[in-house]
C-alpha cells in the first residue's frame, strides 16, 4: 500500500517553480481560470480596432471626395471670376487708348473717369480671382481664407455704399448738381479737353442744355451765350443765337430720368453681382471646412 502511494505521488504534477509566469494572452497575463474569457476578450478588442480603422478610412474617403467636389467647383467658379476681371481690365484699357478724351464731368475728381473706374475694378476682380484659384489648387487654407476675407470686405463695401446712396439721395443730388456746375467753368480750357467733349457729347445725345438749365452756361461766358453742342440744329456760332434755338431741357434731370427708365437693368446687374459674391463666399467657406475635416480624418 504505502508502494502504491509512492507510485501516485511520483505521477502527481508538481507545482509551477515560484517567479515563473503562464503564457500571456492578448499581451496581458492571466491567470488559468480566466484565459477564455480574457481570449474573448482580445478577439472583441481587435474587432473594434479594425471597425473603428475602417470607419476612420471612409471618412477620410468621403472628406477626400466632397473636397474634390468642392474643389472643382471653386476653381471653375474662380477661373470665370478671374476671366472677367480680365475682360473688364481690358474694355478699360480700350477706352483709355481709343476714348482718351473722354474724360469725367466732375471738376472734383478729374480721375474718376469710366476708362479709369473698369481698369481699378479689374485688376481688384482679376487678384482677388487670382488668389481664389490658387487656394484651390493647392488647398491652401490660408489663400482661401483671405480670398473669403476680401471678397466680403468687398461685398460690404458695396452693400454700404447702396444703402448710403438711398438714404441720403437728396443730399448726394445737391452735392452733385453744384460739382457739376462749378465743372462747368473748364469748358473749353486747356488740358480739359476730355471734359469739353464730355458735355458736348451728353447735351447732343440727350437734347439738353446745362445741369439744371441753358442758363448755367451765362456764368461761364459772362453772356447769353452756350456752347454749341445746345443748338436744335447745330451749325457753327449756333450758341450766340436766341434761346429759341436752344435745348431747354436740364441735363441733370434728364440722364437721371434716363437712369430711372433703366432702373431694372441697373437693378438686375446689381443683384447678378451680388450674387455671384455670395456664391464665392459659399464656396470659398465650404472648401476651406472640407480641407479642415480632411487634415483632421486623414492624418
């Protein structure tokens, strides 16, 4: 009996030596009774890693392709902004080389003519188009932000400057008659030839005479006299005649009258380009979003 247990005893397993450890499972030790759940574990935990890699891949993927989208959109929005600027530079330059003599009506901005106002508008358009395309292409989120910052600087500029122009029209009628009578007294000077040809060419097609009547015109001679641009029917010396062979009509109130039966094209202008400023805003804002969210999913 006592043989016997011996035998058993020399087939019993003898304990694990102190200071060595079961296999760790997963990375992490563990203990006989608890490798299955803690193999549970591991799988659930390497599942959630691959969901979770995968989900970040399809957000990046979906972030990759709305800025693709958007990225088309504003650069073709950009190139037409940055083509139009060129075209609006360019009618400019043509009046200035071909129209050199026509010149402003004001004797307080002698510079503020209609060659010189398209050439300043379209350079502005042509940078500004300019610096749209490039943060485009490049996704450049600084480029995109300072073409939103100058393209609304621009828009509130405007959207001012109308709500200004209504709200004290009264006031700008009265600035702008008594300017344009004091132009008046270059009539006819040297070195303001362009403003010469502008008022004879306006009271010709206009049928007018003068900014609020024929008799601004004495002021400037010292006479009963106006130019000969006043005549009904033009001929040489036709302004020292009678006022009955004179235009009667005020300039001032006649091209504002014609201003006003063209209200609507002034008006649908307006809104176009409104418009088209505020989709820039849209895409410019948009892309520069979409380029945060894809630095942000795709690093």
């Amino acid at each position: 009996m006592r043989g016997s247990g011996s035998d058993e005893s020399r087939f019993r397993r003898s304990p694990s030596p102190p200071g060595r450890s079961r296999r760790p499972f997963c990375g992490v030790r563990t203990g006989a009774g608890s490798e299955a759940a803690a193999g549970g574990r591991c799988v659930v935990f390497r599942l959630d890693l691959s969901l979770v890699f995968l989900l970040e891949l399809r957000r990046c993927g979906m972030a990759r392709g709305c800025l693709r989208a958007v990225k088309g959109l504003m650069f073709a929005f950009n190139l037409l902004f940055w083509l139009g600027g060129c075209g609006i530079l360019g009618v400019g330059i043509w009046l200035a080389a071909t129209q050199g003599d026509f010149a402003t009506l004001s004797s307080s901005f002698p510079s503020l003519s209609a060659a010189n106002l398209l050439m300043v508008t379209g350079a502005l358009v042509m940078a500004i188009g300019f610096v749209g395309c490039v943060g485009a292409i490049q996704e450049h989120k600084c480029l995109l932000l300072s073409f939103f910052l100058l393209l609304l600087l621009v828009f509130l500029l405007e959207a001012t400057a109308t709500i200004l122009f209504f709200t004290y029209t009264e006031q700008i009628d009265r600035y702008a008659q008594q300017d344009l009578k004091q132009g008046l007294h270059l009539y006819g000077s040297a070195g303001n030839v362009g403003l010469t040809n502008a008022w004879s060419i306006i009271q010709t097609d206009f049928r007018c005479c003068g900014v609020s009547n024929y008799t601004d015109w004495f002021a400037v001679y010292n006479a009963s006299r106006v130019p000969d641009s006043c005549c009904l029917e033009f001929s040489d010396g036709c302004g020292l005649h009678a006022p009955g062979t004179w235009w009667k009509a005020p300039c001032y109130e006649t091209v504002k009258v014609w201003l006003q039966e063209n209200l609507l094209a002034v008006g649908v202008f307006g809104l176009c380009t409104a418009l088209v400023q505020i989709l820039g805003l849209t895409f410019a804002m948009t892309m520069y979003c979409q380029v945060l969210q894809a630095d942000r999913h795709c690093v």
